[in-house]
C-alpha cells in the first residue's frame, strides 16, 4: 500500500558520483558490489549521466561483460560553451 507524504524529495544525482568517475580513467563496475540494478539500466544511467555532462565529456566509453560494467567517460580537449 502506498504511503502518504508530506511532499517530493528534490532530485539528486548523488546516487553515483559521477562527476568523480568522469576523469577519463577506465573503471569496472561489479554488479552487487558497485550498483544493484541490472547491468544495462547501470549502463543507461552512465549514457544519461554523460549526456547531462555533453560540455564537458566528449564520449562515453561502456562494454558490459556478465555482472561488469566497463566505463569511460572521455573528457572534451576543450570545454563546449553555449554561443548565443
């Protein structure tokens, strides 16, 4: 049964730090030990992560191999700016 609230969180990143991982490093991230979702959602979340990122991260990087997940967020040489 669903609870009554007194009003919605505010929508937080925070879940990841992906500011933290988006250091063009390659990482590996293990299913049950890094995240709890399934290995493609993990994955979606790194792409939408990214996309929110687009000034700064040229490409993201993902290989999902069994339970891990291989990202590599790939740093822009320079920073897009919005021209108006």
């Amino acid at each position: 049964m669903p609870k009554i609230v007194q009003g919605v969180p505010e929508r937080t990143d925070r879940i990841y730090p992906w500011n933290d991982w988006a250091d063009g490093e390659l990482r590996e991230f293990v299913k049950g030990e890094d995240f709890e979702t399934d290995t493609r959602a993990f994955a979606n979340a790194a792409r939408n992560a990214a996309a929110r990122r687009r000034s700064t991260i040229e490409k993201l990087e993902v290989v999902i191999r069994g339970d891990s997940v291989f990202l590599r967020f790939v740093q822009r040489r320079t920073p897009l700016t919005e021209t108006r």
